[in-house]
C-alpha cells in the first residue's frame, strides 16, 4: 500500500526540521488504518502497488522514503504531563534513524509551536513570529530513555517492528545554567558532603572547604586539617545548637577528625579518633540522634569502626589534650576519642558506609569485595550480605527506605533492596542502571 500525503520537510533526510510543504510518499504494511493527524496534514490512501512519481510543487523539495528505512511509532505523553502537550496517539512513520532531536521536532510541530532547525532560513523564521517557543522533549522507549536511533533501541529490547512502537514523551529537563559556581580550587576535590545551608569539600590537599548553598557557592571557610589526601567526609546539624554543624574527615594519613564550623566564626579542631584504624580511612559517616551523634568509618583493609562522638559541653568519657592547630594564633583542647566497637566487616577497602532508614541500630556497607553487608551495630552480627560481580566504589540510601544504590567501575549504577525481616529472607533484587 502506497500512502501520499502533505507535509513540513528539511532538505536532510529529517522531515520536520523546516517548515516548507512537500509531497512525501511512503511504502508501508497494508495493515496500517488510514491516518489523520491533523488539518495540516492531508492523507490520501492509493491502492496501487507500483510506485507514483512524484512531482515538484512549486519551488518546494520531495523526500522519497522506501520501505527499509521507515518505521511506525505511537507518541504518548507519559503519566502526570500537562495534558495541553498531549498529540494524536495514532501511529506514523518516520524515518528509522530519527533521533531524540527529530522526534521533539516532530512533536512540537504537532503542537503548533516553533521547531528549531539547524540551518537560517528567514521565511521560516518570519512564519514562526507567532508561535510558542519550541519544547525540548526527551523519551523513554520500553520505560528507557531513548539515546539512539529509534530502529536500533527497538531492535535492542527485542521488539516487533510490524507493530507500532509505543514512545513516551516528556518534556526534558535543561542542562543547569553556569551561574553560581565557585573559583577553581587548587587541588582534586575527593569527597563531598553538605547539609541545607553549607556545602562541605575534602580536598587531595588535606584541606576542608565550606561552601554557602545560598551565596552562589561562595567560599566561607577554609581549615588544614590533614596532612594527606582527604577520601571521605561526612557533616550534620550539631543537636540543639543551630546555625552550628559538625564536619567528620578522614584521610590517607590514618588520621580521623571531626571539626565544628558555627556561622560567623571559623571552623575549628573538635576530637581526634584514635586506637581503630590502621590504615587510609576511605569512608565516614555520621549520625544525628537528636540527643547525640554517633558515626561509623570504615577502612582500607575492611575494618569498622563505631565512635561515640563527644558533645561540645561534655568530656567526661574524651582524654583532654592540647594540640595547636596550624595557622592557629592560639591553642585549642582537642578531645582524643577511642572506638566504642571495632570489627572486620569486609576483606577488602570500604568504600561507603550508610545508616538504616528505620533503625540506628543498623548499618549498611559496601566493599571492594563485591559484596553490600547490612549489619547489627551493639552485636556485631552481619544480618545481611548481597554479592555482586563488581567492586563496589561508592553507596547511597534512599531518603525514605533501605534500598541503595552502589556505584561501579564499569560506569554502572546497581539498586539493592536491604530490607529484609524474619518471614521473607529473600526480599532483595539487583537492578542495573547505565548511562546511554
């Protein structure tokens, strides 16, 4: 079946870039109904089988499409879109090599709105004075965003080009702008963490930055507290004491610190963590418990460690001693802390440590060794352990359950559900995320 009919076409082989009216005729499955998009379009159906000449309209271009390079395609706006972006769901055909770019364009142009085109042209432009501005759309194909040509993300999930292919469109969202960026900084940035207002950096240097969230990344601090590369950091609310947070780091020199940055004030030396660890310490984090903080680092040869974290006010369990802060005018106490439990958690680095969602009395792992370990903090006891086929180089909770996300050498990122009670053991699943 032969179908003719009016479109907007490009001098390229993408039809919807330019606003020009040509005659296109494509050769497609005799099972398709006849369509009508809209009034712009004007569908005519020819039962011929033999192919029809076309010919020249004036000073317009033709794009002739054989049956290869063509494929059907459904547009549907995804769930919880703005319905005004919503066009005609009923399959048309288009070239199999169109891209993300080529399906927005088709789309806006449903939508009666500007299309942007790669090439000037001023009769084009003079038409489009009253329309819309043109949307950006991105789209998911078999619920994955569609990074390639439409034909091959089709034929890599496996499904029928006889049929329409089904493409959800949204409206992408834009690259952030390069406003609010700070300078460059002197050295490699390692590690990164960050509380509502202050953003916290540990650096190759040995050094920790803060940041102002509100100031457009404007620097606001700066303290020498290693004398090695920092490789983990972790910061809080101080319990009861606003506008005051707690920054923990540690480093390739076996050294772990916690200091305390009060806004208007410089940030100064808190606690030195000794007795624990024995080698680089590569990840840290802490927990606010309203009351106290408690934090958990973990180790290049795979040794946990749990610290009870001194309060400002009290030392009655901390060894005072002196120690001069570098750059510093005058000495300051630094209390020296030791671990409340240490154990073997893993043979091999931590690379990330978690808190459970539900419980502070758990803790979640991830390891050089493969392996993702959940583990009961007063008894030591592992209650649970995921393996994997990577190494693990780096761990993040979702905000609301016990289900991470692992990040991996082979640009991979891995979902693990650690939730796990007494009635199903095998609640867990792996789930693969990779950039297209």
């Amino acid at each position: 079946m032969r179908v003719s009919f009016f479109i907007r076409a490009s001098r390229a082989t993408n039809f919807c870039q330019r606003k020009k009216f040509c005659c296109c005729t494509l050769y497609v499955p005799c099972t398709i109904p006849p369509l009508k998009i809209n009034t712009n379009f004007e569908l005519e159906l020819v039962s011929t089988q033999r192919p029809v000449q076309t010919t020249n309209m004036s000073d317009h271009e033709m794009i002739e499409v054989s049956e290869g390079e063509q494929i059907r395609i459904s547009l549907v706006l995804a769930k919880g879109q703005d319905s005004s972006l919503e066009v005609p769901s009923d399959p048309i055909a288009i070239p199999s090599t169109t891209r993300k770019k080529g399906l927005s364009a088709i789309i806006n142009h449903l939508l009666d709105r500007k299309v942007v085109t790669d090439d000037n042209d001023s009769s084009s432009e003079s038409d489009d004075e009253d329309k819309l501005s043109a949307i950006p759309f991105d789209f998911l194909l078999n619920k994955k965003l569609l990074r390639m040509s439409v034909e091959a993300a089709a034929r890599r999930e496996g499904l029928s080009l006889e049929e329409a292919v089904e493409i959800q469109y949204f409206p992408a969202r834009e690259a952030p702008e390069g406003e609010g960026s700070s300078e460059m900084l002197p050295d490699w940035i390692s590690a990164m963490s960050s509380t509502s207002d202050v953003l916290c950096t540990g650096n190759c240097d040995g050094s920790i930055r803060l940041f102002s969230n509100s100031d457009k990344f404007s620097q606001i601090d700066i303290a020498k507290s290693h004398s090695g590369p920092i490789k983990c950091i972790s910061s809080c609310q101080l319990p009861g004491v606003d506008d005051s947070i707690m920054v923990a780091s540690g480093s390739m020199d076996q050294t772990l610190l916690t200091n305390v940055y009060e806004k208007g004030n410089t940030m100064s030396l808190h606690a030195v963590y000794s007795g624990g660890h024995m080698s680089s310490i590569n990840s840290v984090r802490l927990l606010n418990n309203k009351d106290n903080i408690t934090m958990a680092s973990g180790d290049w040869d795979g040794n946990l460690c749990i610290w009870k974290v001194p309060s400002l006010h009290n030392e009655e369990q901390t060894k005072p001693k002196t120690k001069k802060r570098k750059g510093a005018a005058t000495k300051i106490d630094v209390q020296e802390v030791s671990p409340t439990y240490f154990f073997k958690a893993h043979s091999s680095n931590i690379s990330g440590i978690c808190w459970g969602f539900d419980s502070p009395n758990t803790l979640l792992t991830s390891s050089w060794d493969h392996s993702i370990k959940s583990w009961d903090v007063e008894t030591q006891n592992n209650i649970l352990t995921l393996n994997g086929a990577k190494v693990a180089t780096c761990l993040g909770r979702c905000h609301n359950s016990d289900v991470v996300a692992t990040g991996h050498p082979d640009c991979t990122v891995r979902l693990w559900d650690m939730r796990s009670n007494s009635k199903n053991e095998g609640n867990v699943f792996d789930r693969t995320l990779r950039p297209r």
